[in-house]
C-alpha cells in the first residue's frame, strides 16, 4: 500500500477533511497495519462458511501478544463454535443474529480464578484479588487481547463486530458458559467472512480536537470553554448525519442525543445495571 493512502483513510475515519498533516514518521512497511487499523468497522452480515483450519488458534495467539499487566494474565476466552450454543449466547446477548451467523463467537472473561488458585497453591492470601484494582486490571487485559484477536481476525481478511451485550445478562450467560467463581464475560467478538453483498462502511469518529489533551487536561477556559465542545459535538453531529444519509440510514438521531439517551434510565442500560451484584455473586467481592 502507497504511504500516499494513508490520509485518505484518516479522512475516511473522521468523515471530512482533517485538521492536521497525516504524513507519519515511519517508513511504508508498517502501511498494512495501519490500513487495518483504519478501515475497522464493525461486520453484522457474514457469509456461512467455517473458518479455515488454525484460524481460531492464530487469533488466540495474536490476543495473547496484547500486553498484559505484570504478566499476570488476568483474562480467558471461550470460543463458541457450535452453532446451538452461538444461538444461545445471541439470544442472551441482544438477541442479535449477526452472533447467529458468524462461525465464531469469543466471549472475553475477566478472569481472577486463576490468581486464586495460583494463591493458594503456594499458600498465600491472596488478598489483593478481592480490591477493585484487580477486577479492573482483568478487564482492561481482556480489552486489550479482544483488540489484538480483531486486529488479526481483520488481517487475515475476516471480519469483526464487538458485543457488549455480553453484559446485558451476566447471571445468565455466565451459568450458561459455566462460569467457576471470580470469572465474569465482559464482552464478545464476533468473527467470520463479510457478506460483499453487504459491506458496511467507516463510521466517523469524535474529532481529535475534541479527544486529544496535550500536556494537561484541555478545558478551554480561555478559549471558549463549554462553547469550544459545544461546537465540536455539533459539527460531530453533522459528520454522522452526513455519513448516516449516505447510508441511506433514515431516523437515527444525532450522536448527541442519541447518547444522551443510552444513559438517560436505568432502562437504558440494557439489564446491565445488575452487574455489581452478579460480581459480587460471583465472587468479586471488591473493596
């Protein structure tokens, strides 16, 4: 791929032209990288066909490249091949078919009970595990290797979506998976061949000026303050309902108020507001 590419895709990603030079500073070889990275989108349609033979240990060994705090390796995946099982676990995460029509479904776990039981092999206490450090440092070594098994799914020319509704019925997915104590799903990925004849495009993101602090924490005090966000949110707005038309997506409301609706209830999030409880069930308990 011609490094000349590489600002068209970054164009691509914000959905108009950008503000800054994307030039880089490296040579073309990692161009292919950072063409993956770029073109992600998030595949619902997939084509029937199993995925080739490795595929899945590839991926797997790719997730377990991420980083990893203190190489505690706080995380664990279930695949999910079978297709009752996939049918299940659609059916308790949003009972959405693209989870239906992947061949492979990863469940990504916040995995403590591992650590347990390396505790107590060398009769120790353990007592670390039971401060909501350690359940965050799970969850985010589980983001990581989720990131890195997209990334390489995408590299070998499948394609991925995310599933948070992994959350939406903890206690339920998690007797469903036959989950051991101080393991929690957090969030899955969907994989398989994309569907040509339903290509999904590149959402725009936030503008980087929106997102980027440099130094400190930007708050725009003398420049504008709250006007300052007000009018990247908005012209964010116009991006995504530029992008949404293109699509020929009708009704979706702006970014702004559609977010402002994903966290207006308790309703709105899904049955997920039960997941301090399902920790605790589990036996997360954190101080």
């Amino acid at each position: 791929m011609a490094e000349a590419d590489i600002p068209s895709l970054i164009q691509a990603r914000y959905g108009t032209t950008t503000n800054f030079v994307a030039t880089g500073g490296g040579d073309s070889g990692g161009n292919s990288t950072l063409e993956t990275l770029l073109q992600h989108r998030s595949v619902r349609h997939f084509l029937p066909e199993k995925l080739p033979e490795g595929t899945l240990e590839i991926i797997v060994a790719a997730a377990q490249s991420a980083a990893t705090s203190s190489n505690l390796q706080t995380w664990s995946v279930i695949a999910l091949e079978d297709p009752e099982h996939r049918d299940k676990a659609a059916t308790l995460c949003g009972d959405q078919d693209f989870i239906r029509q992947a061949p492979l479904f990863l469940i990504f776990c916040a995995d403590l009970n591992r650590l347990t039981k390396v505790s107590a092999q060398h009769g120790l206490r353990g007592e670390g595990l039971e401060f909501t450090e350690m359940f965050l440092m799970a969850s985010l070594d589980a983001g990581l290797a989720g990131q890195n098994a997209t990334i390489a799914a995408e590299a070998l020319g499948l394609g991925a979506c995310y599933a948070g509704a992994a959350r939406n019925k903890p206690h339920e997915l998690a007797e469903f998976l036959k989950l051991p104590p101080r393991v929690i799903a957090v969030f899955g990925v969907a994989i398989g061949k994309p569907d040509p004849t339903k290509a999904a495009a590149v959402k725009p993101r936030l503008p980087q000026k929106e997102v980027v602090h440099k130094e400190t924490w930007n708050s725009g005090v003398n420049e504008g303050g709250s006007e300052v966000q007000a009018g990247n949110l908005t012209e964010y707005d116009v991006t995504l309902a530029s992008f949404n038309a293109g699509e020929r997506r009708e009704g979706v409301p702006a970014w702004t108020q559609r977010s402002a609706r994903r966290i207006e209830t308790v309703e709105s999030l899904h049955g997920r507001h039960v997941l301090k409880d399902v920790l605790q069930q589990k036996g997360f308990n954190l101080r």
